[in-house]
C-alpha cells in the first residue's frame, strides 16, 4: 500500500504568504489616501451651536460655488481667477449619509413669501466636485489640463456635538455638573420649583419606571426651554433628549441627572442596588454614550477635515451675561472634543485631524457693516480658551463674521446708519441697533443690550428658483476661501 504523502507547512512559503498579503492590504491603504495626499478629497464639518443659522449657512455655501459664474464672490480666489470650471453636487451613501436637503432648502429661501430652511435633526451631506483648471506645468508637459476638488459637506445638529465631552465623563461627574448648572441663573429661572423634584430624588430608593418616565418627559421640557425660552443657551445635554435621530430604543432616552448623587459616597453609589434610580439611570447613561455618543464621533467627527462652527454673537450679545458665558464654555468643550493638529504624510496614513477650524460669527446682517469688525472682535474674545485650545494642538484657527442669506439693506441718514428688511409676518421695518462692543462688557453697560428687542428678520425678498438666483451674502467669499482656497 503507497502511503501519502504528507505535506508540511512551510514557514518560507508562509511568510511570503503573510508579506504578500500585507503589501496588499498596505497598497490598498495607499491607495484609499491617495486622494487625500494629494489634496484632491476634503472632508469639511459644519456644525453650530443653538439658532446659529446652520442649514441656511451650508445652503448658502452650495449655492455660491454652483452659481460661481453668476455669485458674487470677490473673495474667493479660484472664481475671481477663473480657474473654477464647474460644480457638480452629488451624494454620500457610500458614507452612509443621506443626501443634504439642498433643493428644499433654497426653495424655502426662495419662496413668496420666503421663509427660513428647518433646523437639521439628522445626519446628512453631500459631494462637491470642483473642476478646475490646471496650472501649466513645464516639468509635465503630459499633464492634464484640469482635475477636481471633491469636497465632502457634513451636516450634523449641533445638539449631538454638544454630547462629545460625555465620552470623558461618568455618570456621577455628569450628575454633579448638572446639579452646578442647575442651581445657577438662568437655568435655575427656568427649572422654578421642579428643581425641588430632582433634588429630592433619591438614588437609592428603588426606580418607579412610569415615574422615571414622567419626570424624564418633564426634563426634556426643560432643555427645551433652555434652547428657546428668554435666549437660547448653548450648553444642552443630552442633545439626543430634543434631536433624538433614529433611536430604536425608547429606554436609552430615559433618564435623568440625580442631583442628590453629591450627598453619597462613591461607595455607597456603588453598592445601590440594581433596581435602584442610580443603577437604572446610570446604566442607561452608560448605554446612551456607548450606543450613541461613540459612534457619532468615531463614525463621523474622526473623518473630518476642516471644521466650521458657526456661532450667533449678537443674538447672545443681547440675551446677557449669562449666555454669553455658557456659548463659551461650550466652545471649549466641543474644541476639546475634536482632534486638531498639523500632520505629516506618514500620520495622514494612518488617521485624519481637522487641520483648521473657522468660527464664524453668523447674521451680521442684523448690525451695520462699520459694526461687523467689533462683532469678529468680539467673537474671538468668546472662544478665547477654546481658540487657545486648537492653537496649542498646533493648528490656526480663524475668526470670522458672515451672513449666509443678506436680509437686510443699510440705509444712510447723513451720519446715522440704520438698516431695514422684511419681518416674519411680510411687514417692513427700519430701525437702529445698539452699538457693537469688541469686548464682552461689564457692569450696567450690559444695560442697552438686555433692553433691545432685536426684530426677526426674513430670508431676503425677490428672489427667483427658476432662475437659480444665487444668494446676497456678507463675506460668504472670504468663508470659501478660508475653507478650500489652498486646495484650488
């Protein structure tokens, strides 16, 4: 009988096998970032903090580049050279996102009467392919004469970035930074007596679930108020608890900050029971960040390039001290959420950083244009800490003013300026506006700013979809450029 013969692994055979498939997988992960070494794919994040006029601002960004050849756009270099050759807007599935509402939102804008786009409550985006013309290269006379610029647009609510500095924090710290705010103007005017209830609460007694569930509905009322009652107030957590997005279980919704935490040890938190409000809340605090709070950022920020964050300065301005403190600190959270960071070529291999952030003050239409420079003054004196923040992680972040859709005109009355557009309701108003400071005030001069009443303005009147008018702006040019204008 012939024995068979019996084939023994070969260690060289396998290590070639090995080496082989790792210069495989290595060339396939050179070729994935080829686009971005060469500067031809740029992932651009935008996102803002409450009321900043983000769908407007991202419908506004699209419509100049589409309408490069008709826009005015002065400021930005490859339209005013014209080495701008087309726009092309497509999808992102590939990435998993839906596609931007770019159509919906300039027909709202461009409606009789027009109205302002819906505020994002989901994720979303869109390509922006750029062609462009080549510069003659002597060294490559086969080179070809125009190539393209993919910008990926990502639109995110604010609400859910807002959520990032939980991925660092437990849930007792939350708890106690809860109890912080809360017993501090204005969120304490607004809680009134229900603060009572969450002080009372205690976080060993067992969870009553309809309970917990009625004083869940109560909380999210709450931040609610904090997004829209008297101003709007910046830092909001959870985000999910008003913008949920696509949640399938109702569960991780539901909880709330137990403000009685800071009377227990740590011990005994620990040993709560189960079944006891701690451990419940607790638990699903820890769900809601692993399910929800990780993957946003690991999914979606990580990929980010350059990162524009819109904020509305005067809108604040005139809301107090209070506000304009709290749109601060959470500057400082959110640019300590991202991962900034000059890199060289061997790093861009392995992750992406963002490698500059705008912050742009928005509606500068609302003040008058000798005013616009106090407003990006002012702005920069408010995300000071968080500027400070990006510099040292060695990127250059700018401070801008911009007014996506222009409602207003300025008029002159010899020296006085006053400016006039449209209200929500379609009547017609002019009227004058305290004066800008370039540096937060103090004391009674906060007094001309609590007092005013800024009116709500409407999208600008006139303009035409079937024509593709492209939007009046203030200093949307200057935005592009800072944006992708060294990738052109």
């Amino acid at each position: 009988m012939k024995i068979p013969t019996l084939k023994t692994p070969s260690p060289v055979k396998d290590g070639y096998q090995k080496a082989s498939s790792s210069i495989k997988s290595g060339v396939a992960a050179l070729s994935k970032q080829s686009k971005r070494l060469g500067g031809r794919r740029l992932c651009v994040g935008v996102t803002g903090l409450s009321q900043s006029g983000k769908s407007t601002f991202i419908t506004s960004l699209v419509n100049q580049l589409s309408n490069y050849d008709r826009a005015s756009l002065p400021g930005f270099a490859p339209a005013l050279t014209d080495k701008l050759l087309g726009v092309t807007m497509r999808s992102l599935e590939d990435r998993g996102l839906k596609l931007f509402p770019y159509e919906q939102a300039y027909q709202c804008l461009t409606d009789n009467p027009p109205r302002w786009p819906p505020s994002t409550e989901d994720l979303s985006g869109c390509l922006l392919e750029l062609r462009l013309k080549q510069s003659t290269s002597k060294l490559n006379p086969f080179s070809n004469d125009q190539y393209s610029l993919f910008v990926e647009i990502r639109d995110y609510p604010g609400e859910w970035l807002l959520d990032l500095p939980l991925r660092e924090m437990d849930y007792s710290r939350w708890c106690a930074q809860c109890n912080a705010q809360y017993t501090q103007e204005p969120r304490k005017g607004l809680l009134g007596d229900w603060i009572n209830v969450l002080q009372d609460l205690d976080p060993l007694d067992t969870v009553d679930e309809s309970s917990l569930v009625a004083i869940t509905n109560r909380f999210k009322q709450f931040l609610r108020d904090c997004k829209y009652k008297d101003g709007s107030l910046s830092q909001i957590q959870p985000g999910r608890f008003l913008i949920p997005g696509d949640v399938k279980d109702a569960d991780i919704l539901c909880f709330v900050p137990l403000l009685k935490c800071s009377r227990y040890t740590e011990g005994q938190l620990s040993a709560a029971s189960d079944n006891s409000y701690f451990k419940v809340c607790e638990k699903r605090y820890k769900r809601y960040v692993k399910e929800l709070v990780n993957p946003f950022y690991n999914n979606f920020i990580k990929k980010v390039d350059r990162q524009v964050v819109l904020v509305d300065v005067v809108n604040t301005l005139y809301a107090g001290p209070e506000y304009v403190d709290d749109m601060r600190q959470a500057l400082t959270n959110i640019t300590d959420s991202f991962s900034f960071g000059r890199q060289n070529r061997m790093t861009q291999m392995v992750s992406s950083k963002v490698d500059k952030v705008i912050f742009a003050a928005t509606k500068i239409d609302q003040v008058v244009s000798e005013d616009h420079g106090a407003v990006r003054d002012l702005l920069a004196l408010i995300v000071r800490q968080a500027y400070r923040n990006a510099q040292h992680q060695g990127v250059e972040p700018i401070c801008e003013a911009t007014a996506a859709a222009r409602s207003s005109n300025e008029i002159s009355n010899g020296s006085d300026k006053y400016l006039d557009g449209y209200l929500l309701d379609g009547s017609r108003k002019g009227y004058e506006h305290p004066s800008i400071p370039n540096r937060i005030p103090e004391g009674d001069q906060w007094d001309k700013f609590l007092s005013w009443d800024s009116p709500a303005l409407a999208p600008p009147y006139g303009l035409s979809s079937k024509n593709q008018d492209a939007l009046p702006h203030i200093r949307m040019d200057t935005i592009l450029n800072l944006l992708i204008g060294d990738k052109c």
